[in-house]
C-alpha cells in the first residue's frame, strides 16, 4: 500500500511554543487531512485541505497542502497543555481509499 | 446527538472462533469505512462502503469480511480470527456531499486473539 511518512515521531516542547509537523508520500492525493487523537478515543478532523497550494487555518492550527500533492504540513501556534495528543495525517486518493500517516506524538510542559 | 457507535469496545477471543463487530452511524452518511491500529503503524482502511451493497477493499483486507445492508450499519466480520489480527478497531463514517472527507470515527474495539 502507500506510505504516508510523518516526521517528527514525537515531540517534547514547552507550553507557548509553536510546533510543526509535515506529511510527505510517495503518490499523489487529491485530499489531505489532518487529525488528532487522545487516548482512549477514536481521531477527530482538525483540518482538510482539498487543492494544492491551499494553506487553511483552524484557530490555532495552519496546515497546507503541497503544491506537487505529495506532501502536507502542520503548524500549532503557541501550544497549550490541551495541545497533548498524536497527531495524524491523511491523504484520500482517487479511488476513495485513505492512507494515513504514522502518527506524531504531542507533549507539552507546563 | 451525531455519533458512530461500535460494539463491543473490548473483545479477547480465541483463534478461529467467528466474531462480528457492529458499527452503527445516525448521520444517514453515506461513507463507512473500518480502519486498524497498530503501533507505528498508524491507520490502515481494511475496508469501505461508498452506499448500500457496495463495499470495496481497503490496504488490508485479507482476513475481513464487511457487509451494508442498512445505510446505518457497516459490520466487520471475522470469520476466522488469528492472533495477527488483535488490534485496535475504528469505524468511521461521513457524507458524500462533502466528499467523503470529513469522517466521524467511532470510540474504537481493542480485540485480543489468543
């Protein structure tokens, strides 16, 4: 199947920092998403982006879709311990599968 | 309240032994979709459902059967489980209209096969 390669794999940062994160894959996508879990429950949309070049803002968080569609990235701006969490990204191809990234993992310090 | 609902949330079962694991959306979404997790390995689509009697295979379906006959429901069937597939379930589902992008996921089924 397609690799999505999600980088960093983790992240330990001090609360009020701002944090970034990228996708990057090897096949092209018409759709990339971006999604947060916590533990215990199932991932929740934070941002789509459906066209390449879109740059898309969702409170604190900017994501932007690569202008050769094979990659992604994620900022968060001045991080808040409610922040914690791993971070996905997703790529939806042509024929409606979704291929997902494999998780950046959020900690943020007080 | 808009919610998937899967069932169980915890299942351990031995190998071979049939199981099903419901999934239920009350959004009347046409797009339903089963996902595995696994460390470092993120999400993996096992299978998927555009609408009622169309199914297709995700990136990993070996092991799985689906079916969709309601709109509402998307069952994962199991018919001999192994112990490669204790894993960590998602269903999602989300509507065509809005390209079936903006999936809702349900709270998750751990399963253990011993």
């Amino acid at each position: 199947g397609q690799q999505l390669n999600q980088s960093p794999q983790s992240m330990f940062i001090q609360e009020g920092e701002d944090v970034s994160m990228n996708c990057t894959s090897s096949s092209i996508f018409n759709t990339w998403l971006w999604y947060k879990q916590e533990p215990g429950e199932g991932p929740v949309l934070l941002i789509a982006l459906y066209k390449a070049g879109e740059l898309t803002s969702n409170g604190r968080l900017t994501a932007q879709f690569g202008i050769t569609r094979k990659d992604s990235f994620l900022n968060i701006s001045a991080s808040i311990p409610s922040d914690v969490g791993i971070y996905f990204c997703a790529g939806l191809n042509t024929g409606n599968q979704f291929y997902f990234g494999t998780g950046t993992s959020l900690t943020v310090i007080p | 309240e808009a919610q998937v609902t899967q069932n169980p949330r915890y299942l351990i079962t031995v190998t071979g032994k049939k199981l099903t694991v419901t999934c239920s959306q009350n959004m009347n979404h046409e797009y339903m979709s089963w996902y595995r997790q696994d460390p470092g390995l993120g999400l993996r689509q096992i299978y998927y459902s555009m609408n009622v009697e169309v199914t297709d295979k995700g990136d990993v379906p070996e092991g799985y059967k689906v079916s969709r006959k309601e709109k509402r429901n998307f069952p994962l069937i199991l018919e001999s489980p192994s112990p490669n597939q204790t894993s960590l379930y998602f269903c999602a589902s989300s509507s065509r209209d809005r390209g079936a992008h903006e999936q809702y996921f349900g709270p998750g089924t751990r399963l253990t096969v011993t």
